[in-house]
C-alpha cells in the first residue's frame, strides 16, 4: 500500500511538471519592464542622469549657497521661484532642482541665526503656493518640499488645505503631509 501511495505521488508530480512545461510563458507587455530597455537612452529624451551631466555647471551654479540665499532674502524672492513651478512636465528642471536645494538648505545645520526665519519664510511660501494653485503637480511639488521643511505651526494650515482640495490625491498627501507637521 505504501509504494502504491508513493507511486501515485510520482504519477501525480509528473503529470504536473509536464503540464507546466507546456504552458506559455508570461510576456511583460511594458517594454520598459527590464531593466536593460529601461536604461537605454533615447534620442530626444535624456535620461535624468544625462541630462544633470549635460547641465552639471548651470546646476552647480544655481545651487551655490549665496545663489540659494537670494532666494531667501524676503517672501518674494522666495515666491517668486515657486512662482516658476508650473504643471507636470511643464517646469524648467533648473527651478524645480532650484527649490528642492532651498529646502535642504533651509533645513541644513548651521550656526546662522537667520537659518530659523529662513525656514519659516520659505515653508510659509511654499504652503501659500500650494494653497493659491489650482494646479495638483504644483500642489504636490510644494507640499512635497514642505513635508521636509514645514512646521509644527502649520498643520493646521494644511489639515484645512487638505479639506478644500479638489484632486483627492493632493488631499490624501496634505492630510499626510499635516500628520507628519503635527509630529
């Protein structure tokens, strides 16, 4: 009884490999799925790592520390570069790298006693800009930067955002974004 048992077992594990190697394998309809085709570059639409290559000087140029500073020198300087952020794909990469690099330094650790009034201006631009646009990609960019570098003071600035946006993914992340303010 117990080899019949076994013999069944073999039977059955079999009957079952060969039933899958009859079957078709699976074709990733994304031509971008592996790695390889998604790494290649195209003509006409460089890669990020192209492209910061091809732009490496105009990059470190606008990051400098003191080209960073103008920007915070008074809210409109700091709004006037938001002011630049435009909808998805529309934004000249140089600003939006611009803004990011204000974030970080806003949040870098320095000895400047101005560093304090250099975050809050530039957290109140960004969460004025967020709350002004009617665009979800410029919403998203500046809740983004200001999930980094807002306030425990603004939370509910944004918890109110949140209740009147109209993209219910910009409302999610605002929600999202006052949580982790309120922190």
């Amino acid at each position: 009884m117990k080899s019949f048992m076994i013999a069944m077992v073999m039977v059955a594990g079999a009957c079952f490999a060969s039933a899958q190697a009859k079957e078709k394998k699976y074709v990733d309809p994304n031509a971008y799925a592996g790695y390889g085709p998604a790494m290649a570059s195209k003509a006409g639409d460089p890669m990020a790592v192209e492209w910061q290559k091809k732009n490496e000087a105009a990059i470190k140029a606008a990051t400098a520390p003191e080209a960073l500073k103008a920007h915070l020198k008074d809210a409109a300087a700091a709004k006037a570069l938001l002011g630049k952020v435009k909808g998805a794909y529309a934004s000249d990469p140089i600003v939006l790298t611009v803004a990011a690099a204000v974030t970080q330094q806003v949040m870098t650790p320095c000895k400047c006693p101005k560093q304090a009034s250099r975050r809050a201006l530039w957290s109140e631009a960004l969460l004025e800009t967020a709350t002004r646009s009617n665009d979800a990609y410029v919403q998203m960019f500046c809740l983004d930067q200001l999930r980094w570098c807002g306030l425990p003071g603004q939370a509910e600035k944004v918890t109110a955002f949140a209740g009147v946006a109209s993209d219910k993914s910009v409302k999610d992340f605002a929600a999202w974004v006052a949580r982790e303010l309120a922190r």
